[in-house]
C-alpha cells in the first residue's frame, strides 16, 4: 500500500519538476530570442535608437505595431 502511494506521489512531482523546467527553459529560449533580436535591430538600425533623435519615437512606434499585428495575428489563427 505505502509503495503505491509513494509511487503515485513520485509521479505526480515527477510531472510537476518536468512543466517547470519546460517553462523555464521557454522562458529563456525567448529572453535569448528578445537579445538576438534586439542585437539584430541594433546592427541594422543604429541611429534609429538614439534617445537624442526626435524620430526614434517613430521608429519605436511602428516596431510596436508590427508587433502587435503580429500577435492579433497569431491569436486569429489559434
């Protein structure tokens, strides 16, 4: 009896330590992928992230519409 228990109870924490791994490492996965990105705009865009600039406002503006079309899009497919 003690064994089966001890058994179902391994089990559940087994699956419980398995989805929070799982979650960390997407969480990571896509902190690494804001870098990469970011790095990315950088190198292509580098006046366009200067504070300084009156246009980078504009620039930041329409980096966030992209995004957010990109997740009304995604949420229409789901």
């Amino acid at each position: 009896m003690w064994s089966l228990l001890f058994t179902v109870i391994t089990v559940i924490l087994s699956f419980i330590l398995l989805s929070r791994v799982k979650a960390f490492v997407k969480l990571k996965r896509m902190q690494r992928l804001d870098r990469e990105i970011e790095n990315d705009l950088l190198q292509e865009f580098p006046e366009a992230f200067d504070l300084n600039k009156e246009e980078s406002g504009e620039f930041v503006d329409w980096l966030e519409e992209l995004q957010s079309e990109d997740n009304t899009t995604k949420t229409k497919k789901v």
